[in-house]
C-alpha cells in the first residue's frame, strides 16, 4: 500500500487570506481568531504573518476582540531577540456552544466552550425520537446545563446545534415507532420551535455531517484537507470533508454514503446501513437468543458477543471498504476514517478489517485510501452539532457565515 503524503500545511491556517478591505472587517477578525484558536501564543507579529494582515490591522482587531473577552493576553515573553513579545490565547469563557443530538434510541446535549471543551452534559434515552414532547425534552436538558454556568457566561450563549439523521421521519418506523409520529415528524418545525423555546438560535445538521466535522477538529496538526468518515452506528453515519471544507450539499444532507449499494453474496445489493450498522448487529444477537440489547450500544458486553460480533465485523468491513473504494473514485480522498458506537477496541479491530478489504479490491487509478481509526466515537455527533455554530460564527471566512 502507498504511503500517504503528509499535509504540509494545517487546513484551518488562514494561508495569507485575510483581506484589508474595511467592508471585509468581519472577515479578518475571523481570520485572526483562526489563526489564534491553532498557534495558541502566537505574538502580533506572528498573527500578522500567519494571517497576511497589516501589524497595524492586527494590533487594533485584537484589541476588539479583547473588548469582546474572545482573546487574552500572556504574560510578556522576554529573554528572545527583537522586542519582548506577548502572546494571545483564545479566551475560553468567550463564548460557549451548545450541540444536541437526536438520535435514534437516545438524545444528548453538550456545552462546551472556545476551546472545544465540554463543561456540561445530559442524555435521554428511549425507544424512539418522540415529536410531540422533543422540543421540551431539549429544553429542559439546555435549562439544566445553561444553569450551571454563571450568569455572565449565560449570557455568552447564542447558539444551539442539532444533529439528527436526514429525513428521520422517513425511516422513524424502522425503530417501532407509531406511524403517527412519521406524520408529526414530517411536519415539525425543529428549528422554528427549538429558537422560541430557548431564545437561541438554532442550526440543524445531518448527524453524520456533524460528526465528521468533530473528527476534523479532533485531529492532531497539520490536520488533512481531504477525507472520507464513516460511522457505524444504529445506521451508518458519514461526511466528507474536501479541500478543507464540509461537504454538505445544497441542503445539507450530501455524503449520504450508508445508503449506497454494496454487494452481497447470493442476493442483490442493498444499502450499506442495513446490513453494516449496529441496528445489524442486534437483529443478528436476538435472533442468536441473546435477546434485546439494553442501553446503549458502547455499554453493551462486547466480549460476550462472539462469534456473531466476529460475522458481523466481516460484513460491515467488506460493506465499508466497497464505500471507500467507490467514494474515492470521484473525490480521490487519500484518507478514510471509521468510527463507531462501539468500545475503541472493537473500532479498532474493524479499522484494521477495512484495511484488509481494501486491499483485496481491485487496483484502481488513485492511491489506495490509508484507513485510520476515528477520534471521538459516540460523542462525535454531538460535539460536531455544538462545534459548527461556534466556528461558523467566530471562525469562518465564508462568504455565507459573513453575510448569513
């Protein structure tokens, strides 16, 4: 197998962007709070040429920022050559995000601050995402969180992120829910409900989208511009990141990749989620007798499964490894990630199966994917629908978050 080239430069570095334009303030005030945010201490000079803003732009944006408690100053750094140096830090009270994530048997809401810490978690469990009473389940879970927080900090609180499958009112029965809740779900405002309930606002995203966007965050620098993730959960989750951005589509819903066709032996193709996702797994353990699994997924006695667990991974590895293979004959990713609701150790036992797969599949006309295992497991959704507003709001320099 190839070896993957390393990226050279960091995907969140502003790359000399920043634009001097006075109409275009907002944008260099984000491109100095990304540049920050990844060079944590960096000095005004080095802000200045990491950012390809002015010395003298830089100086007056920190000291907005600093008005607006995003930044801090260190201590001044003396002993190095030139003129003594202070370093700037995100502000970790500057701001705090809130993430939900809406699942199929359970929900949690996460609070986190700038610099993607979690200072506050809740989660529900149930037999299916219930309409009628989610708006003020949420609610309540945010109340809860929110009070912990001292007041100033509440008050730094603007946003909310939700992360939930796409068209979950499509597939609700599949879980056992009533078919009434199809009809509610199809018509629910989510969003309209969530930001008069708790005076935020609201963003919701596809929760494979969200979770990926959380593994790009949780990668180590220089982090890659270009990959593909994959996260076997009650379904398949998944996103693609290219160029260094989200993929989401035009209605944010793209890299579908679980409900694409993978072969099967002795039977037509299916859709990757029914036969490669934990809800998979547990049809195969009842019909062993093991009988309905209790909780969720990564608290379930994983060693106790076998040798169904060992089937089961044989199939999901072959299912994910023909996505890979078929995804990186359009984008040309180079990296794959996989992720799970799962103990690590079985994540890991299934990334070294993806590997193996791929290697049996055909040499095609791009370097063959390097399989990694993900980050941040069942957290992944939640902490990415918590993370995408907070970035989109003080970090991002599209053009759309500007003017949005």
């Amino acid at each position: 197998m190839s070896k993957v080239p390393k990226p050279v430069h960091d995907v969140f570095e502003a790359g000399g962007r920043g634009l001097q334009h006075h109409d275009l303030r907002r944008a260099n005030e984000r491109a100095i709070m990304s540049v920050v945010a990844f060079n944590a201490g960096a000095s005004n000079a080095e802000i200045s040429r990491l950012s390809g803003l002015a010395p003298q732009t830089v100086s007056a944006i920190l000291v907005e920022l600093e008005k607006a408690y995003l930044i801090k100053r260190g201590e001044l750094l003396r002993g190095r050559r030139g003129q003594p140096a202070t370093p700037i830090y995100i502000d970790p009270d500057g701001a705090f995000g809130v993430g939900c994530e809406i699942s199929w048997r359970h929900m949690q809401v996460y609070v986190i601050d700038l610099w993607g810490r979690t200072r506050g978690q809740a989660r529900k469990e149930y037999a299916y995402p219930d309409a009628s009473t989610i708006v003020e389940d949420i609610n309540t879970m945010v109340e809860g969180l929110l009070g912990d927080l001292s007041l100033i900090h509440q008050f730094r609180v603007h946003d909310l992120g939700i992360a939930m499958p796409t068209q979950l009112w499509r597939y609700i029965h599949l879980v056992g829910a009533p078919k009434k809740q199809s009809a509610l779900w199809e018509k629910k405002d989510l969003a309209g409900e969530l930001a008069a309930a708790t005076s935020l606002e609201v963003s919701v995203f596809n929760d494979g989208n969200a979770a990926c966007w959380a593994e790009l965050i949780a990668f180590s620098k220089p982090r890659p511009g270009d990959f593909i993730y994959l996260m076997v959960s009650r379904y398949i989750g998944a996103g693609i990141v290219g160029q260094g951005q989200l993929w989401e589509g035009p209605t944010g819903n793209s890299a579908n990749l679980g409900s694409m066709l993978v072969s099967q032996k002795d039977t037509a193709p299916v859709a990757a989620q029914y036969i490669a996702s934990i809800s998979a797994l547990e049809a195969r353990l009842v019909a062993a007798g093991h009988g309905p699994m209790a909780g969720l997924p990564d608290e379930w006695e994983w060693g106790s499964m076998e040798p169904i667990l060992s089937e089961w991974l044989e199939v999901v590895s072959k299912a994910l490894a023909e996505i890979i293979f078929n995804t990186t004959m359009v984008l040309e990713c180079k990296l794959a990630v996989v992720d799970g609701f799962m103990p690590p150790e079985v994540v890991k036992r299934l990334t070294q199966a993806v590997t193996d797969e791929l290697a049996k599949l055909p040499e095609g006309p791009y370097v063959t994917p390097r399989v990694v295992q993900g980050h941040l497991g069942s957290s992944a959704p939640v902490l990415g629908a918590a993370e995408l507003p907070l970035y989109r709001r003080y970090f991002s320099r599209s053009l759309d978050d500007l003017t949005g």
